[in-house]
C-alpha cells in the first residue's frame, strides 16, 4: 500500500489549505484514514481521523476548525483546514489502518509541510 499526500505550502494566519491522500496499491477495506503532524523535537501527534463508516475524531486544537472527509470508493482522504494558525505549521502525515481479527497494518504518506506564517 502507498499513499500519496498532496496540498502542502505556505499561507497566511487565518487562510485555508485542503491536503489530499490516495491509497494505492492492496488499498482496499481501509479501515481507519488520517492526518498527524509532527514539529521538529516533538512527537507525531493526531490531528484527525476518520473510519471507514464515516465517524470522526480531532484534536482538541483543531476542532471547528479543521474538517476531515473521505471517499472509500477513490481511497482518498482529504483535510480541510480553515482559520490557520501559526502552530499549525508542521509536516502533516496521512496514514491508513488495516484490522483483521489477528493484525493491524499501518501505513504512512511521506509527509507534506504546511506553513502559517503570522
């Protein structure tokens, strides 16, 4: 499975920037999607996710703000960010996750930067 994560680049405090992910390859019965972000020094952290039947969960930092969607037929996931702020800015990773009743597989995207400048 790869994922292809597009959408990254500079803005100012208070726009919006919409990052993409597509699956491919064995990418089918995703169960979980979603975005992380991580600064240098710090750990990953979430930001949002989404299962496969359409249930939501944020960080508390971006709620109202931020807006994450789906399409299980394209194996796309998509993050709508509005009202930016500068310590949104990090590299932002999508990832998918796979369960079965004996595993779980986890898959990254190779990161797109995001910058908010003030």
């Amino acid at each position: 499975v790869q994922l292809q994560a597009s959408g990254g680049g500079l803005v100012q405090a208070g726009g919006s920037l919409r990052l993409s992910c597509t699956a491919s390859g064995s990418a089918f019965n995703i169960n979980d999607m979603g975005w992380y972000r991580q600064t240098p020094g710090k750990q990953r952290e979430l930001v949002a996710v989404i299962t496969n039947g359409g249930s939501t969960n944020y960080a508390d930092s971006v709620k109202g703000r931020f807006t994450i969607s789906r399409d299980n037929a394209k194996n796309t996931v998509s993050l709508q960010m509005n009202s930016l702020r500068p310590e949104d800015t990090a590299v932002y990773y999508c990832n998918a996750v796979f369960r079965t009743p004996w595993t779980t597989r986890v898959y990254w995207g190779q990161g797109t930067q995001v910058t908010v400048s003030s």
